[in-house]
C-alpha cells in the first residue's frame, strides 16, 4: 500500500482527477435500467447542494488535483439554477462537461458554450420511436434525436450513450454503428448494471463479446480499427474505416477498468461515492455546514476505496442481488 500526501491518491496509488457531480435527482424521463418503477425516495431539498456548496466543493477538489467535472443526476438540466451552476464553475480552471438526456437542451446551447461546455454525452438507446417510449417511459425521441444532430452542428463533441439488453436493443448494434458513417459521433455502447430497483439480471445484459461478434460478423475484418484508448478511459474504442464517427464498449461488468479508474462522484444531496459500485458513501454536505474542513472526509473516502467495483470484485458478487440493494439506484448516483 503506497502512503502519499495527497488526498486524491488512494491505496493502490490511483489519483483521482476526475469529479462527477450530480446536480439533481429528478428526470423527466424514467429510463427502466435506470430509475425503479416505482420512482424513488427524492432527499428533502433543503438536503440538496445549494449552488454555492457545489461550487465550494468543487474548488476543494480542483485545488487537491481534480482536472477534469462532469455534471450529471438525474437530468442537470432541468435543474432551476443550472445556468449560475455552469457560470459558477466555468470559473474553475478545469474541463467542465455534462451528461444529458438532451430533451431540453436546444434551450441551453447559449449557456453551455459560454462557459466553455464543450463535451456532452446524451442518452439514446434505441432509433425506434416505440421502443424509446416504451424504455423511457416518455415519447421524446424525435425531441431528442433531433438535439443530438443539433449538437453536432453546433460543434460540441458528442458521446451518444446506449445501455444494451437482450430482447430490446440488442438488434440495433449495427444500426448505431452505421449512424457513424456520416455523423461525427461516438457511439458508447454501455454494459448493463445491477443498481438498487433496476431487475438487473445477467441474461438480460449485453457484453463487450457479443457485441464484437456481431460488428466481426457484419463488417470486414480490415474495416474495423482499434482506435487508441484515452488515458483513463472507461471504454475500448473502434472506427469502421472511411466512417466519420466511431464507437466504443464500457464493459464495467465483463471486464472491469478500475485498475486505471480516476473517478469519484459527489451526489446530489452532498455524499461523496468513491465508487460506482460502492455502496459506502462520505457525507460532505453536512461537515461543510457544520463549518469543518471537508478535506479529511474526502481524504478518508478515496483511502477506503476498494482495488475493483465496489468490493464486488467477482461477477458471483456482482450477481448477488443483496449487494445491488446496498447501492442507491442510478438516478440518485449519477452515471
Ligand atoms: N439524465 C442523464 C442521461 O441520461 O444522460 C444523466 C444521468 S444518467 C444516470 C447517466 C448515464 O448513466 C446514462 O448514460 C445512462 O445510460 C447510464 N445508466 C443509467 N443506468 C444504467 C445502468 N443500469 N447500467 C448502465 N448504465 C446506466
Ligand atoms: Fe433520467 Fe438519465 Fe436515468 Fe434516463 S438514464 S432516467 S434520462 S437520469
């Protein structure tokens, strides 16, 4: 175990300089891998980060070395304040980007440039219209493929999010794989997680194997490029030759990143997760405003942070539905 200074090592020596920040809880859509059916348990608001302690909590990590925020939920966007949030931490000398579900986002391209916004991943796991309906609860779909073409004109560099699963969206691997040929984007497409009310099974996830057997089955073997992996970087990347756009695999349950892993995540009501997975959380809302340093408490959560998944080092751990429930749902951690 490496002993250091900073607080943004922890105990396999991994530093940490990449914060994602959840703004919210709430989505105005209802993604079923995503938020249980039966809604959550919101956090009274006043137990929520004011936009002044995201911003006081954000400066403490970017002066400890974090390089790089992402701002998720819930949607980011539909939260009232989000544009002083973005002026606020648009002042940090950091790479500030955001996840959205992009329903509204034809609203805030203004905004999101201004303050240097210039990475945005959006959620689309299906290009049928009734399937999206039918995932999302909610008939957005033109409102948000329209967006995304949106966003491309507008120059943002765009990641299009697809969690895949058996029987629903399995059978449109190809299909986003050839919207790269005339669309600068970057298809991720995104293993299924286990998370507290998501029915999550193993039969109904896609894995990083099965979806290279269908791109090696429907393209030449030539064609396929294995593009160079970003330091850090969460997936395995490829391009289809002559395509403008690309693809990639997050494969976080049949082949886990976390030897390289750089993140942390602060969730809406203030609770620092050194892990996706974990189901361990440090609450630094409440020793902010109980006026303490918030530096031992985060320092304390990044030592404790486990060498793979949470603890759930294992798939037989990772099956097990005990441990899901121990973790919040998705929409409460922020992806
Ligand atoms: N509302 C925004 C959106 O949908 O992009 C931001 C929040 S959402 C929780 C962030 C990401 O988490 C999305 O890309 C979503 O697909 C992903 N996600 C949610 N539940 C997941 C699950 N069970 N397995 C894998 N990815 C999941
Ligand atoms: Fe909302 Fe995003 Fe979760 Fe879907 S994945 S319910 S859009 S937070």
């Amino acid at each position: 175990m490496t002993k250091t200074n900073s607080i943004l090592q922890d105990s396999f020596g991994r530093d940490h300089a990449y914060l994602r920040i959840s703004l919210i809880e709430k989505c105005n859509l209802r993604c079923s891998y995503c938020m249980p059916e039966e809604g959550i348990q919101l956090s009274p608001k006043s137990h929520l980060m004011t936009c002044n302690e995201i911003y006081t909590i954000a400066k403490t990590f970017v002066d400890n070395g974090v390089t790089k925020i992402r701002l998720t939920g819930g949607e980011p966007l539909i939260r009232k304040d989000i544009p002083e949030i973005l002026q606020k931490l648009a002042t940090l000398n950091v790479e500030l980007s955001i996840t959205s579900n992009a329903v509204i986002i034809d609203r805030f391209i203004d905004i999101l440039k201004a303050n240097g916004v210039k990475k945005i991943n959006v959620s689309l796991d299906t290009l049928d219209r009734d399937k999206f309906k039918q995932i999302t609860r909610r008939d957005q779909f033109t409102k948000v493929y329209n967006n995304i073409l949106l966003l491309i004109k507008e120059g943002f560099i765009v990641k299009v999010n697809a969690v895949l699963m058996n029987d629903f969206n399995e059978n449109e691997i190809i299909d986003f794989i050839n919207l790269t040929k005339d669309l600068p984007v970057s298809i991720r497409f995104i293993e299924f997680m286990p998370f507290d009310g998501n029915k999550w099974n193993m039969s109904k996830m896609v894995s990083y194997k099965q979806v290279m057997n269908l791109v090696n089955a429907n393209f030449n073997k030539n064609e396929i490029l294995r593009l160079q992996d970003a330091p850090n970087d969460t997936s395995k990347n490829y391009k289809i030759k002559g395509y403008k756009g690309s693809f990639a695999i997050i494969s976080s349950v049949t082949n886990p990143f976390c030897d390289s892993c750089n993140r942390l995540r602060l969730t809406a009501n203030g609770q620092l997760k050194n892990c996706l997975f974990s189901s361990t959380e440090s609450d630094l809302l409440t020793t902010l405003r109980e006026g303490n340093p918030i530096e031992p408490v985060i320092k304390k959560a990044v030592e404790a942070k486990f060498k793979i998944r949470g603890g759930m080092n294992t798939l037989k751990k990772l099956q097990e539905p005990k441990l899901h429930s121990q973790n919040r749902s998705m929409i409460t951690i922020g992806g």
